[in-house]
C-alpha cells in the first residue's frame, strides 16, 4: 500500500495517537479487501477500540473518508494497480499463446503464478471488478448507461479507470431511490463546469445534497379563502373602531354645544334684569 508521508501527516496532524492506528488500521484493510467497510459496526471491529473510545473518535475518523468509508485516493491507487494487472495478465496471456505449449503442468503452473500476482494486488479471494452487464439489474444497467453518457462516457470502455465500481455505487444509488433525471441533470452540470472526470465520491455528495432539497417540504402559501377571511375580519374590525370613535367625538361635541347654551342663557338673564337704580 503506498503512503504519501507528507501528505499523510499535513491531513492528519489533529489526530491522537490512538486515533493514528485507527485510522492506519482502516486504511490497510481497505487496501487488503479492495473495498470499504460495510457498516460502521465493522469499522469499529477493525480499528479494534472500545465502545467509549468509537463513540469519542469516530466522528474525526469519518471526517477523513467520504460517505461510506469511502477514500479517493485509496480507490484511485486500487484503480492504477488493477489496471497494472489487468494488462500483466493479458500480456503474459499473450506471450504464453504465442510460445508453442510444452505441457500441462507448466500451463498450469503460468496460469497460478499470474493469479497469484493479481491477487496480491487486490486483496486475496477478491476478483478485479469491471463494469460487466451481468452484474447489475436492469434498473441499475440503465442508470449506468445514463450516467456515463451524461459524464460524456458513452461508451463503458472509455470511462475513467477509478469508475471501475461504478455499477456497484449506481446499485446504492437505486438503493436510495435517487431519481434517474436528477442524476442526468446533476451529472451534466458536473461535466459542464469542469470536463475531467472527478471521483466518483464526488459525484455523490452532489447527488445527496440535491436529493435532500427534494426532501425538503414545499413553502405553504394561504389559499384565496382564508386570504379573504383575514381581510373581512380586519375591516370589520377598523368599521368597529370607527364607529366608537365617531359616536364619541359626536357625544363630545353635543357636551360642548349644550354647555354654551347654558353660557348664552345665563349671559341673556343677566342683560334682562332692570337694574337697581
């Protein structure tokens, strides 16, 4: 398993040291399967810690893999060195068909040795996997193809070789009923704003973020009913307002014009009266 010393210790120099053989721990079994935990339960298991220790340091771990323990630059390495044996074994192929076969025990002795090479490449009891028809449904199939072709890969041949597990990731993106056009159209923007291919990984947090707005419940807009309910209740409320005030100013003025009758009256008494003289 290759190990990047400097760029292992820039993203890692916040971890512990138990947190530093976790981490290592995980990385060589992925490296060995040729494939990520299944659960969290098993990623647990291979780090070996405690239920108090897992449940401490496990949100740090995570934060160094993608969804489902995924690592780009694991699958990129694991991608080159299938590809390596890939093309060992067709050569060797090659070159045992063109020498006249002696007998056998050495054809089968050839045959072991290169699966062997493979298989201490990827993990033992692990085939190179590849994009075969055969291994996905036929709604995995389609969304396979629509992928590809919406990535700018039409043909299967052509993709990238880090898309190797491409089927078994469009199987847990059925899995998670993510819509066949959101992927299309999510996937062409992606090929639009940047023409190389990005990891898978990639692709898939964007398929999350996009499902999740999905999910997210519409605005409730007030239907016209209850729109004009709200009004006729606020302008029977102003009439009412309206009203008392009028009747008010109409009680007030009444009290001031009866109080300057009695002012005139009293005014007009004194004026009559015959003077003492």
């Amino acid at each position: 398993m290759p190990l990047y010393i400097a760029d292992y210790l820039a993203g890692t120099a916040h971890l512990t040291t138990v947190e530093h053989g976790a981490y290592l721990l995980l990385l060589m079994h992925y490296w060995i399967k040729g494939e990520p935990p299944a659960s969290d339960d098993i990623a647990r298991r291979v780090t070996r810690m405690t239920n108090r220790q897992w449940a401490k340091s496990s949100g740090v771990l995570k934060s160094l893999f993608c969804e489902g323990w995924r690592h780009d630059v694991l699958d990129l390495e694991l991608a080159k060195v299938i590809e390596k044996s890939t093309i060992a074994s067709a050569n060797a192929r090659k070159g045992h068909a063109d020498r006249k076969p002696t007998t056998a025990s050495s054809q089968e002795t050839n045959t072991h040795h290169t699966q062997n090479h493979i298989d201490s490449d990827v993990g033992k009891g692990r085939d190179a996997p590849t994009m075969k028809s055969d291994r996905g449904s036929p709604d995995v199939e389609r969304l396979v193809d629509a992928f590809l072709s919406a990535a700018g890969f039409p043909d299967r041949s052509r993709a990238p070789p880090t898309w190797y597990n491409l089927v078994d990731r469009a199987a847990l993106w059925v899995k998670s009923a993510y819509p066949a056009n959101m992927i299309v159209q999510e996937t062409r923007l992606i090929a639009e704003k940047s023409p190389s291919p990005k990891p898978l990984s990639y692709y898939e947090k964007v398929f999350a973020t996009a499902f999740a707005r999905l999910q997210q419940p519409l605005p409730t807009v007030p239907t016209p009913r209850a729109e004009s309910t709200y009004v006729r209740r606020r302008s029977s409320q102003r009439q009412s307002i309206r009203e008392v005030l009028d009747a008010r100013i109409a009680a007030a003025e009444q009290q001031d014009q009866s109080v300057r009758c009695d002012e005139v009256c009293e005014a007009t008494s004194r004026l009559v009266q015959p003077s003492g003289d």
